[in-house]
C-alpha cells in the first residue's frame, strides 16, 4: 500500500491494488525466496557441491518450510533482512550434511533480490494485463465515437476542429509504447542474483559459476554478471512504472477536463456523488488517475537514489528499493484499474450530437 | 506502510510505526470523522438551526455508529470518498428531523480535513514522544561518553582531534530544533475544517461561521479562514517530518561511519547478522535511519505538488496528500524508534581507549 | 537560472529572474563572503586576537578586494569552496601580521554559509516584494470584480453559484500566509555561521564565541550556535519558497482553467500567440506559474536529502543546496513576477454580464 | 546550469559543464531551430506545395538568419514560445510567395521539440564520450591495481578480503550497461516532430505526411507518429542521465569512503585544500559525483511529472522539461568529467603494500 490511510481501506480501491499487493506479501514473496532455496539447493547437488541424499533432505524441509512473518519479522528486526532466520528455520533440526546443503555459498542479497525479480516479473505481467484493458477500452471508445466532433485543446485553448479520434489515439500510444517495452523489460529485469557473500561469485575459482548458471535457468531467468551494487535494471523498471502510471495520468487528466460544465465533451453513465451537493457527478476516477501518476513520477525521483549503492552492498540503498517500489507498482496497477472502469462507463466522447 | 512489501511484516518494524499505521486505520481515522459530524450536530443545536430533540436522536445515531470499513471503501469507489457514504449511513432509519441535523451545511472535504488535522495531531505527539526518547538516548550517552576522544572529520576526511560531544552535540541540537517546532505546528495544523459546499462560510449570510466556531471549540481546535484550497498547514506539516526524519538520519548515517572496521568510533552490544558471514555485526538500524530519512525527503517533493489545488476543491490534489503524509509519518517515526534502539545498544562512543 | 536553456534567454524571462539571480553572482556572492572576512578580522581586533594595527592593514586589503570568478573557480576545482582561494589572495603581499590577521580561527564554512545566509536574507525581501506585489494585484481584481457571479467548481465540476470574491480570497490567503512568514524565516535563516574548523567554536576556552558574537553583530545577524552540519534552517528556505511558488501556481492553474473557452470567466487584453493559429490568445504565464510551482515543489525532495549531513562537513550534502536553493528562489520570484504581469492584463474576473 | 550560484563560476567547474551547456545555447539551439524550419522550406518544396523559387528565396532568409536572444525572448514572453518571433522575423520583409514557403503548416512545437531532439542527441554524444573516458579511467586503475588486496564491505562493515578488481569491476558494469544502451537511446529519442497546429499530421488528408518524411531524412531522425503530447522517449532520456549519472555517483561514494584516514584504500597525487586545515587532502570530487547523482536522480522525479501532458498540448507540463532536462545533462556530464578527473589522480587502489 502506498499509504496507511490507503491501506485502511477508506478510500476504497482508488489507490491501492489488492492483486499487486498480494505479490509482496508473505506468502508470495516467501515462496519466492523459498523457490530461490531450492533452486540453490539443487544446484550444489548438480555440480556435486553437496550429495545428493544430503539435498533430498534439504529439499523436503525447504519444501514443508511455510514463511512466518513474525518469526522472520523478528529475524529483520535483528538482521536488517528476513533471510538468516529463514535459513536458520530450515535447517532447523536437519543434521549437518543436510544443513549444509542449503545456501551454502549464496547471501542474503541473493535471496531477497532474486525473489524481488521473479516478483516484478509477476507484477510486470498483472501491469501488462491492465494495460492491454485499458488500451481495449480506448480502442472501444476509437471504434464507437472516434468521428464525431471534438475541439483540439492547445495550451488550455481551443485551437482547432477535430475528432474524438484525435485525442484517443493520443491516448493509445503511451499505453501501446509501454506495452511494447514489456518483453525487453522482463528481458532486462529477469537476471538471477547469485553473486556469494561479496559479490565475487566465480572466487575462488570453482563451481559458483555453474551453481549460479543452474538455479538461473532452474528459475527461468537469464545469468549475467553480479548486480549486487549495480541497481540500473531495477530503477529501470521504476521507469517503466512511471511511463505505465503517466499514459494513465494524461488520460484522466484530459477526462476530468473534458467532463467539465462547458465543455462536456463527456457523458458517464456514472461518476461519483458529494455530500453537499447531490446534482453533482464527479469524475472521481480521473483525478485518482492524476495523483497516482504524479506519485509514481515523484517516487523515481526517490528510488533513483538507490544508485549510489555504495560499496559491495548498502543497506541504506537497497532499502528505498522496497519503501518506494511495491508502492509505485500498486500504485501504477490502481490507475490502470480506474482508467478502465472509468472508461468503461463512457456513453460518449466528442461534442453532444 | 510505506509499501505493501513493509506492510507484509517480512521485514520486521525497520520501516514502519505500526502505533502511527494505527491512527491512520478505519477505527482511528473513522472515530474522527465521528467526532466531526457529532460536533457539528450539536454546533447546528446550539446555533437554534436544528431542534435540541433532532439533535438529540441525531447524536444518538452518530454515537451507535461503527465505522465499516466496506460500506466506506464501496462508497469511497463511487464517490471518490467515504463521507456521503457514512453520512447516508448516520441518517438511515432516522426521521427527517434527525436526518437533517446530521452533516447539513458541511462537506465531505470539511469532514476529513478536520479528521486529517486531528490525527496528525495524534501523529505530531506520538512523535514527539520518539523525539524525547530519542534525545534522550543522545543526552545519555553525551553524559557517558562526552569526554572521551572522537576525531572530527570533515570532508570524509579525518580534521582535528575532538571529543564525542562534539558528535553528540550536532545530533541533538536538530532534534532539539524539530521539538521545539512542535508547539506552533499543533497551532498552525490544528484548524478546524469547516466551509461548507464551496468554502463559503460566511454566504449566505446567516449562522455558519458560529456553527464553524462551534465546532472547532468542541474539537479543540482553532477557527480560522476556511482552508479548502490552500494547502500551506498540511505541506507544513511535511515539512516538519522532513526535519524529524533528516535529524535521524544524520545520526543513522554517522553512526553507520563510525562503525566502519579502521574507525572504530562507536561499539554496540548487538548489531545484525549476514547469512554468510556469521562474524558480521552490520549497523542495520543505522542504513535503515538513513533510507528512511531520504524516502521521507523525498516524498515532500510529492506532497508539496499538492499546493497546486485548483479551483474550490481539486481531487487530484487533495489526494497526494493521503498517498504521502501517513507514509512519511510512519517513517519519521520508525526512523526515531530505531534511533532509541541504536543508541540504547551503544556500548561505546569515540576511540577506543 | 534553472539549466541552460532557461539561462539562454530563448524563452525570455518566464522561468528565471535576473534580480534574483543577481544575487548568486560573483559580484554579490564575493560581496558578501568578503564581508564575513572584513568583519571577523574586525572581531579579531576587537577581541584582542590581533593588533589593531595588522587589522587595519588587513581590512585594507579586504576592500581592495574584487572577486575574480577564474580564480577562485580555479581555486574551487582544487579545493572544493573558494575560500581557500580568496583567503590566499587576501593575503598575498601582507607581512605575517596582517596576514594573520584575515580568517584565522575561521574555516571556508563559515565564510559560505554566512555569505549564503546575507543572499538568502536578500532573495527574501526581493520575494517579499513580488509577493507584495502579486497580492495587490489580486486585491484589485478583488474590489474591482469580487462582485461579478462566478461559479464555484469542486473536483473539476460545476458546484453552485458564487461570486469572483471567493475564488480570489482563496488567492489571496496563501499569498498573505507566506507573506506573514517572512519575519520568522528572516530570523530563523539569519544566524551566522561562526564555527571555526570542525565546529568546536568555544573550544579549546577561549575567544572565539566573542569573536563569533562579533561578527554576527557586525553583520546584522544573531548568534545562536553552530550549524555546520544542521542545515535545518536551510531547509526551511526552502520550504517558504515551496509555499510561495505554490501560492502562485494555485493562481495560474485556476486562470488556466477560467481562460477555457465555454468556461469564460477571465478576459485579458493580452495573451500568447501561435505559430500555427494566429486566433488563439495563450494564458502562457498561467501556464509557467504552474510550471515552475511544480518545479520548486520538486526540488524540496532534493534539497531535503541535504539534512542527511553526515560528520562535522559534508561536502556531498552541502552542495545539494548550492545545486538547488537558488535555481528554487530564481524559480519562485519567476512565478510571483509573471502573476504580477497576468492578474495585470485581467480585463474581467467572473461570468461575462 | 543548474543555479546561478553553479553559473557564477564560484564553484568552479564542479557542478556544471560548459560543452553541455553550450548545446543549448541560443546560438547552438537557434541552429538548431533553423534547421528544423530549413527542412521544412525545402520539404515543402520538394512535395510541391511551395514553387522552387519561393523555397530558394525563403531558404535565403533561413541562411542569412542569426537567432537574436533579446528579439526571441520578447518574443517567449509574449507567446511563451521563441517560435512565432522566429518566423516572423524570417518572412520579414519577403514577399507572400516567399514567406509562404516557410513553416507552413508546421506549428512551434514542432521547431523545439525537433531542436531539442537534435540537441539530445549532441548531448548524449557528449556524455558518451564521457562515459568512455570514465570507463578508461577505470579499466586503466583495473589494469594497474586489480590483483591489489582490498577488503570488500558489505553494509558499511568489512566483509571478507578481496582484490580490487571486485571494486572496479563493480564500477565498471554501470557504465558499461548506460554506454550500451547509448544506441537505442539515439534510436528512441531520435524521430522529428511534425505533427501540425494540434499534431493532426495527416489531416486534412494531403501532403502533410510526405513532408514529415521529408524533414526527417532531411534532419537525419526517424519519423514516426506524432507525439506531441506522448513524452515518453524525453522522460526515457532523462532516465538514462539518471543511470549514468548514478554510476558517477556510486564511486564518487566509495572513493569517498576509500580515502577515509584508517581505510586507507585509494591515494591520490592531488585533493582539495583547506582554508582552516592545511595537512587535509579532501577528495572534493568524489563528494561533488555523489551530489550530482542525487541531483539528477531527484530532478527525474520533477522531468516525469511532464508525462501528464493534457489534451493536444501543455505549456505547463512541456516548460517542466526546459527547467529539468538541461540542467540534468550537464550535472550528468560534470559528474563524468569529475570521475576521470578524480581517477586520474589515483596512485594507488587497494590495501597499502
């Protein structure tokens, strides 16, 4: 959530996204870190780090393991990172061949920033979802009004005649260009994190390149150099949020423009209604769609910062990461959601007949 | 929360306060709301505008009234916000009488506005307690370690000899300031909201502005012009958890610094633990004062974006201001509870001896 | 000047403000740190540190003195600040006396903070003036349109009828609100910065809070203690500039929005024109009002990170405010000078009779 | 520049770069801007809509042309653009024929954002060349000291021994990955606006199109639909200066942390002096590349809040790219040139022998 207040529910589902949030929780990110577990686990067994009885038995407790946010809460509260509880919890009473068998050689950089890739990964892939709705409803709106009469705004003037399709297909290709980034960016953001304590996976020279190469590919994700410090592909996807939540923000700014008194080049079949003033319909979801983007265009601008990674690894870095990131994600996914209710509830766009 | 990632508990209390998440919750913010319309129920009684029997099953419906988080959230989706919703909700079953001694003459923005300014009230003192605490933990350790050698260091680079109270000073003298600020921010944030549909009180002539007196006195708070539109008190209040946050971060950026193997300036008895490297004790709540302090700097890029409110009452403004305040609320005041506990762990400041 | 484009002078002066700007210049800047030199040299005599004789000859060559951007911007690319730069060449051809008798017990902190501190005080009262300025203007249109009807609009949709005398109040306020800071920021901001190498002013015992309080008195200013690395009251500048440019963006986002043809509720006798559309008249500078009151907010998130200063200097966090404070005052005086210049072309306010 | 304090030259060439800055100067952006209108001239001739001879004596004027910084800025400030002072000023005194052959059917948008283009790519050039003289700088540090011992640090805290080559290599890899991405970056920013009054390029249905093409060829960019209101490709390049500029940044940091007295892991044949302590060598450009980067990270915030871009045209979201994206590209570029300067300096990386 993007806020407590948010979160609390009373302003309903406008700018939080229940789906999105659900890939950060316990459950969904655990699970990944747990995935990533026996991935590593399995590898050590590939390349004959460990044996094989030795992972079987890691392998059943990693799978019988459930993520406990309190115990693992508890471990960050101590650590600064869930993953030494999490690992500590899952040799719990294995001997230690077995033991050894999990994570042995990974950290916990490795951990919590593969899990966070092959969440984006599912987030990139719901975002993507709403963004071909919401590209189907402009389509719908281009299909049914995109003759009829609308005056082309420059500057906040009339300018000239023109048609509703103007102004929709200026709508569509934002959405249609960040739609076709999607398969580069999953390509981008989509690289394992296996890099060992410091960053030096392939020293000393053995097998950690082989581990690495197979628990890439056991995740499907791509190999490529240690990225422990180097955080471009994640502010990367940011971007991408940014540029999803702005093609959403100029579609309600324009809605919210187009709705007014005077201009009505509008109609609802709904909007919402005021306390004080029952005879009003406002677009309520339009504005939504205005402060979600300017949010997610003010986080980059706090996430970018994570750049300055200093050292093999910063605590202090890699933490804005998570305080803005999921936040930018459900942020992005709720306006994507609005603009396609909102334009679902269109009866007509261009001047009244 | 922050983000739904800190939400989820996985990375313990490192980045939010869950005593100010809960002033922000359906109860806590729903009470308030409560508060309002009861006030303005018996500020409409007083003033002769509704009966003292109206007013009487009015408050009596106001005071059954539990907030429902659903019905609020559903009515939030329609309505952009939850107040016609809950106002609906007050009068059901009630004649007209009572009916109309609820909520007449106010609007949904004079409703959450005054329960956003008695909240970061709430909020401004729960902070100010971390503040105390914090400041504390700094006097404490000024009087046991003061005098022992500390080089100063400026540049990055070491300067003269000095003592720990020179450190200690400049950590305390912003957290000093920060409190001290407190009692004219409770003054300038604690106006009443109350101007009705469009911010015109006073029109038409006739009993509003004592209505509006009325129920400040009743909330405690101050009267003031209407405040609709103008954003200044809120942004202040950013502001002030811009300086709150900073001063935890300076000390969570030095303490990070001089926890440096070759530095040696501070020893704790605990500190976090690395998965790989068990002989570790990493200063987490150190890079964690200092993540936060840069997230909640950089949201009042965010938040301030909302003084831009056009016209009487502007959605997407108004907004901005409920995804960033309860968020860099939260993290001020994680930033100062693991300021207290950093320092509390402390065992040591300047060389060793 | 906010980049280089802006400081081409291709887009005139819409988004700069030259008077401002002059004073960041070498001229004004140099001034004004040779100032601080003139006047601890006086304090040093005065205290007894030097004799008058050596003073004498040092404040001669003090005023002497004219900045020269290639030396001391030469001297910046060795040293950082060009303080060290300006001191040598204070000193040059001076006996030992005399030239001990400049900056001694000083550091190049002292000298640009206070240097900084004397520009902000300036760049206040030239805002203060254009705040002033911008106030009167909406204080004309109020006593010569309040009257008018203008429809009072809420979330971007007509509400109920009202008069041209509450959209301009709500101008009014904020502008009156920040004008009502000056005093405090004025005192808040002027405080000398006298801290001497590593801020350790009053250590070892001995003169330097006298000379401090010297040079303070000497230049208009109060004492208070060091803030070398507490850059609270820097922050807050910002922070009023956020409130004004703000207060002035509100203004031109609702002219914006009046100027709308079927909305119609502000005529000009001016107006941008169009390359392409010779019909159309532009409310331009409403649009730059918005602009830059987007942009100053913005920048509050880069300045906020300086407080996160870490040591007794940061030469990372200091230059964050170099970098942004006086593109944000240049910006501000920009918004206030082009809502002087627009609110003075209104020919209406309010509903064409 | 990025403030005039930055401009005045104080500060040396630390925090602005003069070869950036003067890609947008109004001589270099003027050209640039006539070239646009050049292309244009001859497009207009080549389609058939102007005679050969009307083209001839209008791309006379166009060469004789010299843009006036005083004429064009009067000209922004009364139509917030230079565009309509331009043509004006270059049909000046030719004949209809003539004068019709130049911008017809082009609309100011179009002269700048092409202008810009062509200074974005001039500009990535620049600090393309710059990126590789850094990543020189580093692979020649590589060569001489990578198999030096250098402790690798995780959290702030020594983690295990390393060499540094793990450091180098860490610095490497993000100016590797903003270096190769330097041709899609030219691919995706490079196409020509010619979009017409309201970007209805193709309609009236007519030679519109051909023209485009035409100017595009001409001014050797790609076509493409219009977008004059889809600002994803300028925000995307803003997010490439925020990558580079953080690689800058990420060891501006650890050269900062490296130098400290008790590390001890960089030495430098030169660094800043101290007006107050002459035995300090400050690493005042290592500070200086951690300022720009959270100075251009921050400034990407600001730049994407010009995606919500309303209706056919916004003078407000538009002019927040002026304000941001130069002042980013030259804080980027001083960042790289402080890098290769800083390193330049190194005597040695890694542990002393």
């Amino acid at each position: 959530m993007t806020s407590a207040l948010i979160a609390s529910g009373l302003f309903g589902r406008q700018f939080g996204d229940q789906d999105v949030a659900a890939e950060f929780s316990v459950e969904a990110f655990g699970a990944r870190m747990l995935a990533f577990e026996a991935a590593w686990t399995r590898a050590l067994a590939r390349t004959g780090a460990v044996s094989a009885g030795d992972a079987e038995a890691a392998l059943a407790a990693i799978a019988r393991a459930r993520p406990d946010a309190a115990l693992l809460g508890a471990g960050s509260d101590r650590d600064g990172v869930p993953v030494p509880a999490l690992v500590a919890a899952l040799r719990q009473g294995l001997g230690p061949g077995p033991a050894a068998a999990i994570h042995t050689g990974a950290t916990s950089q490795d951990v919590i920033d593969t899990a966070m890739v092959l969440t984006l990964i599912a987030v990139a892939d719901r975002i993507g979802e709403r963004l071909a709705a919401l590209s189907g409803a402009v389509a719908h709106l281009r299909a049914r009004f995109g003759d009829r009469p609308l005056t082309a705004r420059t500057r906040m003037q009339a300018a000239l005649p023109a048609t509703a399709a103007l102004r929709l297909d200026a709508w569509a290709r934002p959405l249609q260009g960040a739609a076709a980034r999607l398969p580069a960016l999953r390509s981008e953001i989509g690289r394992v994190q296996a890099g060992g304590a410091v960053g030096l996976r392939d020293q000393p020279t053995g097998p950690a390149e082989a581990v690495a190469a197979r628990v890439a590919e056991d995740l499907g994700l791509a190999l490529g150099p240690v990225w422990h410090s180097d955080r471009s592909s994640v502010v990367g996807f940011g971007h991408w949020l940014v540029l999803v939540a702005g093609a959403a923000g100029k579609i309600g700014q324009d809605v919210a423009l187009m709705a007014q008194q005077g201009v009505d080049e509008v109609a609802f079949s709904g909007g919402g209604g005021s306390s004080a003033m029952p005879h009003k319909q406002n677009p309520v979801a339009a504005e939504a769609m205005v402060a979600l983007a300017r949010y997610v265009a003010g986080q980059q601008g706090v996430l970018a910062q994570a750049l300055i990674h200093e050292q093999e690894r910063s605590g202090a870095a890699w933490a804005l990461e998570w305080l803005t990131l999921p936040a930018m994600a459900e942020a992005t996914a709720a306006a994507l959601a609005q603009g396609a209710r909102l334009l679902g509830s269109v009866t007509r766009i261009g001047t009244p007949a």
